[in-house]
C-alpha cells in the first residue's frame, strides 16, 4: 500500500484535454488566437500554443476523457510510474505512449512520453 506522502509520479504540465462540440470550427477558433495544429483525427485534435502547451479537443464520439497530461522524459519514467500506479501502458497511433490514472478528486490524469518517433503519421 502507498504512503500518503509517498510521490506517485511526476512530470510537467504538457496539454489539457477538452470536451468539443464542433471539432474543426474549434480547431479554426484555436487557430486564430495563436495555436498551431499538431495532430488531427475524426475523433481528436491536438492543438499547441508557442511554448508548446497543448489543448485537446475531444469530440462527442472520442473515446478519451476530459484530462490533465502530464509528460516524463523517458520511457523508463512512464513504466516505473504506471507499475506504481497499477495501470498498463498503452502506445498510440502518433507513437506517443501514456497511461491513464486517477488524479486529485478523481479527475483523470494523462501520463505521457514522447519518444524520438513521436509525430510520424500523426494524421489521418
């Protein structure tokens, strides 16, 4: 069992995920004040501002969650994490690699990692 003041895991703020009603007019909406797209699917876009904060857009039929993304540096990081937070690692179709967790008041947490092949065939 966990101690209370025990660390769960850690990493930096990376992207919010978002509900959204209209995925390309809010992609166009983002867009005009000042982020760029990253990543497009039929059931997600990515978008990041300048500094490289990302905002998800989740459509009505995505299967994600509403979220916080915490990204780690290395694959070892998001492995030692997920077995501590008992929750399997899942790899995706823009190569990143993350797992999902309960987080403060039991919003859901995003643990993610970015590996060197991150973004290849990103969209569809």
């Amino acid at each position: 069992m966990q101690e209370q003041n025990e660390l769960r895991f850690t990493g930096v703020m990376d992207h919010i995920a978002i509900k959204s009603e209209n995925l390309q007019q809010d992609v166009q909406e983002y867009e005009r004040i000042g982020f760029r797209l990253e990543t497009l699917y039929p059931d997600w876009a990515m978008m990041r501002d300048a500094r490289g904060f990302g905002i998800a857009l989740l459509p009505p039929d995505s299967k994600h969650p509403p979220h916080l993304g915490l990204r780690v540096e290395t694959r070892e990081a998001l492995e030692e994490a997920a077995a501590r937070e008992g929750r399997p690692v899942k790899e995706h179709r823009d190569h990143s690699v993350s797992f999902y967790t309960k987080g403060v008041s039991g919003q859901a947490v995003e643990v993610i990692y970015y590996p060197p092949e991150y973004g290849m065939d990103k969209a569809e």
